[in-house]
C-alpha cells in the first residue's frame, strides 16, 4: 500500500531514498562500507512490490554467500510477510542451477544432473591426465584444474581456448581441458564453474529460453557487485537484456571491498558500469551509519594507501567515539590472553553481549591459539566458515593416528584411520578384520595384527584378498615403526610428522582441491605446532600425555554453561567471511607482515593492494569498538617465527590508537642485540617458498606447497608460485 510504501523511506538520506524510488534505466549505487548499500537494495525490492511496480515473482535479488541470501529473505519476510517466498534471492550459483534443471532438455543433459565439488573434479582430471598421457611434472592435474577454471570464470570454452595457444604448456592445457569437459558430459556432471559458464551459453544459443527469462525478471538486483567475475557479469547483461524491453537493473557495491581476484572478481565491471549501460544513473552514498568517526578515519587511512582508486568521502554523525585499541603480544599466547581479559571485562561490565563481539583473523588456522583460551575461559563462541579447530576431520585424523599408537586397541581410532587417507581397503576388508576381532574377542587393532599371520594361535584373518592382506601389512607396520620410535621417546610431533607422511595422508591432502577447506595443511601444521610447544613445556611427557592435554582443551563438556548460552557467543571467522556483516566490538587480530598481509602477497602489488582491501573490510566491520593485535612471534610449525608489525599498522594514524602496550618483550630484545630473536629465522632458509609455514614441513613436502598457497594464484597472472631471493631480500629490509 501507499503508506506502506511510505514507511519504507522513512529515515532514509536523500541519496538512499532516490535509489529506492528510482524507476527506469539501469542504476548504480556505489559507496564505501557501512553506508547502506545493502539496506538500499532490500529496501528498494520491498517499495517495488508495494507500490505495485513489480509482482514478487518479477524479482531476483543475488547476494554473495547464501548466509546473506537467507537474511535479505528473512528481512524481506519481515517487511512483505510471506509474499516474499515468490522472489529469486539467492547466490549467483544457486539462481543459475534453478535455471539449469528447468531447461536441461535443451542443454542434452538430464535434469538429475550431479554438480561435482573439487574432490569430485579432482579425481575426474587426475583420470583425464592418466588417460591423456599427460606428465603430472609438466602440469599438475590441480593446475589444469586452476587455469580452467579461470577460463571457464572468462567464458573461454575448449574451442575458444584451443584457437588462442601461446605455447606447449597452452596445448596441454587445451587437451586436458577438452578431456575433462567431454567426460563430465558423458557422467552428466558439471563443475562449479560451470555453472555460471553453462547458464550463459544456454541463453546464448537458445534466445526463446533468454526471452523467457528476461520477461519473468522484470527487476534484477546484484549486491556486492565488486566481486563479480566476468562471466556472472555478463549473464547479468543478458538477464537484463536491452532496448526498451530491458529489465531493470539495480547493482551496488564498493570497488575498495573487492576481496576475490582470485575467483576470477574484477572491480573493472563497477568501474566501468556506466559506460556498459550508457543509462545508467549512479548514486553515491557517503554518510556510514555503522561506525564510529575514528574508526572510519582509521579504515579510511588504510584503504587510501592503495594507488588507483576513487577517493571517496565517508563521514558518519555518531561522534568520534572511542580510539582504537591496539596491542601488541610477545605470541600468539599472549595476543589471546589480552583478547580474552578484554572479554572478560567488557562482558562482566554489562557493556556487551558476547554475540555483541567478532573476532576476525586472515587465516583459518590462526583460530586455534584463540580457541584454547576461550574453551578454558569458558567463553562461548561459535566459528564461522569453519570448524573448530579440535573438530575438523584432518585433526580428528591426526590425533587418532596418535591415538592408534599410544593404544593400539583404540578401536574408533582404528576403525577411523583404517581406509583413511584412501588405501583400497572397502567395507568387505573391514567386515573381516571386525569379525575376526568379535570372534576372538579382541580389539579391532588386535585382529589387524593377525592380518597375514598364519603363526598366530588364532591363524591369519580369513576373508582378505591378497592384495587387502598386503595393504594392511603394510599400514601396521607403518604403525609400529612409528609406535617403537614413540616407546623409545620420539616427540609427539616427530611422530605426527612420520605418520602424515608415512601413510600418505599429506600426499593425498596435497592432492586435494577442496576450496571449503583451503586451509587443512596449515591447520596440520598447528596440531604441530601445538605438539612441539608441549613438549617444550613438558619435556618428559610421553605421547599419551600429550593426548590427555589435547582432550582436555577439546572436551565439549568445557563448553558454556546455561548462563553464558542466553548472552549468544563470540564470533570467530576470517575476513573473508565477514563480508557484509557488522559487530559493536571486532578485534582484528594477527597484524603482522607475513600473516596479515599475507606472506604470498608480500612481493606483488596487485595482490598487496587486494589484502589492504581486506584489511578495510575487516576494520569496517566495527561499530564502536575497534580493537587492532599482532604479536611479535608467532609459532608455526612448532617453530617461533618473528614477525614485523603488518604496514597496515603503519598506516593508521597514530593519534587514533590508544596503545595498551605498544613493544614487545621481543622487540625489547632484538634493540639491546643485533641478532634475530628466535634464533632459526625461516627467512634464511634457502629451501623457503612460498609458504608461510615453511621451517619444518610435516613429512617430505615441497616448501611452497604447504599452505594450499598456490590456489589462491590465478595462474595466469602469476605463474611462479614460490617467492625469489630478491623477494626475500626486500621483505628481510623490511624488518
Ligand atoms: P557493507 O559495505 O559493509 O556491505 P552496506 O553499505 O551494505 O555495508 P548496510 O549493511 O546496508 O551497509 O548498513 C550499515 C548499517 O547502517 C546497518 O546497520 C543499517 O541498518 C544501518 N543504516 C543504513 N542506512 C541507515 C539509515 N538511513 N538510518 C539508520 N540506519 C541505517
Ligand atoms: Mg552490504
């Protein structure tokens, strides 16, 4: 209704309120974080319908993670009520594979059609390179993966690209992708990017299905449009379609929030909006409604640093507000002690809720310190984009490989580990191990050890083929080499190690593409790190010690008690996954070269300015209280690596921090010596790659594949994946 209608505006700025009531040609909102850009767009989809411009199934509204997705739903629910289940909000992914299984017939595939995840593709290109005769040293079947799917995000097809070779490494890459594609067809698959890629060709070679389309969505609206690729770019141009008939096309965004070049985003398509639809009419919004004015003054001193971008004036009404707090921790030990006392205090005080709080870090691995100190502090929190550290499958792996050995009759352990990583060992294989142990009563690690064995007084374990019966020989002597190396008083972490490489589980994470989880190696890394320092502190602990330790901090029983649940939980999450989202208190934490910037971005100014992008959306994130940690060392690999403050430090005005301690017990050190602090500095490595992580690899793994690093690349724009001695030279100046 009218008034309705009427309501919707209130409390809007003028520049707000002209992008909700637009009507006609294309329109661009642009503004910097907090200013409303995604309240606009809710805003606008719900004056549409109540003015009656548009019928709710007349609506797509596409959002960048299905969270936001969810809440532009709820919110709509809450403004039209149950209307609101007629409109298309949803994912770029999700809208395309709707549209997909309605018109598989015209695409030849059936509408059950599978989508594969990264591991499914993985193993469907390692088939491609086997079969193509294709040398995993001339080109890793993850690399082929990574170049095609670039040019699947660049619309390239297998024809396109096999016209355009620039070299051999191009024709390997034609055959393999023309190989990998005709197979996902015959398994009636597509791949992620496919989808995107799939849908646009679909309404390129069918104008009868485009027309459909472009009439039912009369209206289109894109939020966080800075990180579309090109090939979501121009599905929206034909979605829209153009001439009088065109839908209309609402899209905001901020150029200075860009933060997924490496899916192939490109703030080209924002910045060249208005000469695409030459319609178009841009809105500029500058007043921030999140954040305090010192906060936005320091997010604003950061983002400035980046050359070539639009300034752009933000200011906000709610005063100055408190200073930044900044601190600096000896370790990563001590940067989540100060965290957890702030905790502690600001929710004793009734000041906050603890929902009221978020943690951000740049990498999922560096949850792990903050974690232990919140399960002792019992302080509730919850992890997003993530699992908590002690839950995910590769630790969960890990401790029951440690389990196996310090208790071989650990038979959920053993039952876990049996066929992981993946030896060949079926149901069948385990059916007759069980049933051997049942029957002798004994533990499932017990009848393992009858596997082969005739000359034991029970006989060798019947029901194996032979090749079964090797491969479980073979896995238990693994085991008790590394068991006896343990007895004999190996370090829990050496033991890991021996174990990650010896069955191959390294290997096979390596071989892994899993982009949820781009992070299991460096998470391995922290059960290293968290096993060394263990022994550090307790030199004579044995591995079953270690064990207890590490149960004791993830026992879920430590978790909140009834009081704390009713306050919610803090948030913990990378910047990545805070996109959007707003907190009254952020502590960004990890400031420091090498871990926030990130080490690979380090010796690159284009992916230097994408991480000082990210550092602005992580500070944007606040709305009163800002805290900014690193610490002076951080462990990795079991090893402390001392790290200079992040240059995003650097470039926050002094004058806005309030510095609770502004030197390390470290730097106190390293001024009154001229030697390095922690005495093994990886950067002297001569084996050092690319890797964050690199000083003590588990098992033989190449430096500078560790990290998952090279996923991130796009290839095409960076072939070398490890960093040059001239790069190390010029980072080691920095300190
Ligand atoms: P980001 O760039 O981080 O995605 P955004 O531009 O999408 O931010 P919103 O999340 O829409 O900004 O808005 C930021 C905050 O300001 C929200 O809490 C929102 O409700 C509030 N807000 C926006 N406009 C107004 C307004 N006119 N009056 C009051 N509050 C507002
Ligand atoms: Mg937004």
């Amino acid at each position: 209704s009218a008034d309705a209608a009427d309501r919707l505006i209130e409390g809007l700025n003028p520049q707000q309120k002209a992008a909700v009531i637009h009507s006609g040609g294309p329109l661009l909102v642009i503004a910097g974080a907090g200013s409303g850009k995604t309240r606009v767009l809710t805003h606008r989809i719900a004056h549409l319908v109540e003015t009656g411009r548009a019928r709710p199934g007349e609506i797509l509204a596409i959002t960048f993670t299905n969270k936001a997705a969810k809440e532009m739903k709820e919110r709509l629910q809450s403004l039209l009520g149950p209307v609101a289940h007629r409109m298309w909000i949803s994912t770029f992914h999700s809208a395309c594979v709707r549209i997909l299984r309605a018109e598989h017939e015209a695409l030849d595939m059936r509408s059950t059609f599978t989508i594969y995840d990264s591991a499914d593709s993985l193993r469907l290109m390692n088939q491609v390179c086997r079969e193509e005769g294709i040398d995993s040293r001339v080109a890793t079947p993850k690399s082929l993966l990574r170049r095609i799917s670039d040019l699947k995000n660049e619309l390239v097809d297998p024809d396109d690209f096999a016209r355009s070779l620039n070299d051999e490494a191009d024709v390997t890459v034609a055959a393999a992708y023309r190989g990998y594609q005709s197979r996902l067809k015959s398994a009636n698959a597509l791949d992620f990017d496919d989808i995107i890629m799939t849908t646009v060709n679909l309404l390129q070679a069918h104008p009868a299905i485009t027309e459909h389309y472009q009439r039912r969505f009369r209206h289109i609206l894109v939020d966080e449009y800075q990180d579309t690729n090109h090939a979501q770019y121009v599905l929206i141009k034909i979605l829209t379609g153009t001439g009088p008939d065109a839908g209309e096309l609402t899209v905001v965004g901020d150029a200075d929030q860009s933060i997924y070049a490496f899916r192939g985003a490109t703030i080209r398509n924002i910045e060249s909006f208005e000469e695409d639809y030459p319609a178009a009419t841009s809105i500029l919004l500058e007043q921030n409604y999140r954040s305090t004015q010192n906060i936005l003054t320091a997010a604003n001193a950061v983002i400035s640093n980046n050359p070539n971008r639009r300034a752009k004036r933000l200011w906000t009404d709610q005063g100055e507000g408190d200073k930044v707090i900044g601190y600096v921790a000896d370790s990563e030990h001590d940067e989540a002690r100060f965290l957890i006392e702030e905790l502690e205090a600001m929710h004793k005080s009734g000041k906050r809720k603890w929902s009221d709080i978020a943690v951000f870090y740049r990498a999922n691995a560096q949850s792990r310190a903050l974690e232990e100190m919140l399960i002792r502090a019992g302080i509730p929190y919850k992890l997003i984009g993530g699992t908590r550290f002690y839950e995910r499958k590769e630790i969960k792996d890990a401790l029951a490989y440690l389990q196996v050995i310090a208790n071989p009759d650990d038979t959920v352990a053993m039952r876990r580990i049996f066929n992981t990583p993946r030896r060949g060992l079926g149901a069948k294989a385990e059916d007759a191990v069980a049933a051997h142990a049942q029957m002798h009563g004994m533990s499932f690690g017990g009848a393992i050890a009858d596997v082969g064995n005739p000359e034991s007084p029970r006989g060798a374990v019947p029901g194996l083929t032979p090749r079964a019966e090797k491969t479980i020989v073979d896995f238990r002597t693994v085991l008790e080499e590394a068991r006896a190396a343990s007895e004999e008083g190996a370090a829990p972490a050496d033991t890991l190690d021996e174990l990650m490489a010896k069955t191959g589980y390294m290997e096979e994470l390596r071989n892994s593409d899993d982009p949820q989880d781009e992070a299991r190696v460096d998470n391995l890394a922290e059960l290293h790190s968290v096993a060394a320092e263990f022994r550090t502190t307790n030199p004579e602990a044995t591995l079953g010690d270690f064990l207890e330790h590490v149960a004791l901090v993830s026992d879920s029983d430590q978790l909140p008690d009834e009081d704390a649940q009713n306050d919610g939980e803090v948030t913990l999450m990378t910047v990545h996954t805070a996109k959007g989202l707003e907190f009254p208190t952020v502590f960004v934490t990890g400031l420091e070269d090498g871990t926030f910037p990130h080490m690979r971005s380090l010796a690159d100014p284009f992916e230097l300015s994408e991480e000082r992008r990210l550092a602005y959306v992580a500070l944007t994130r606040a709305r009163e209280t800002l805290y900014i940690t690193r610490a002076a060392v951080r462990s990795q690999w079991g090893a402390p690596q001392e790290l200079p403050p992040s240059r995003f430090l650097d470039e926050i005005p002094d004058e806005l921090v309030d510095w609770r301690r502004e030197h390390s017990a470290g730097d106190v050190l390293r001024r009154s010596t001229s030697s390095s602090y922690s005495g093994g500095s990886r950067y002297s490595d001569p084996d050092f790659g690319s890797s964050s992580y690199a000083p003590a690899p588990i098992g033989k793994v190449k430096p500078g594949r560790l990290d998952g690093g090279p996923k991130r690349k796009k290839p095409s724009t960076r072939p070398q994946d490890s960093l040059t001695p001239e790069d190390l030279a010029k980072f080691e100046a920095r300190k």
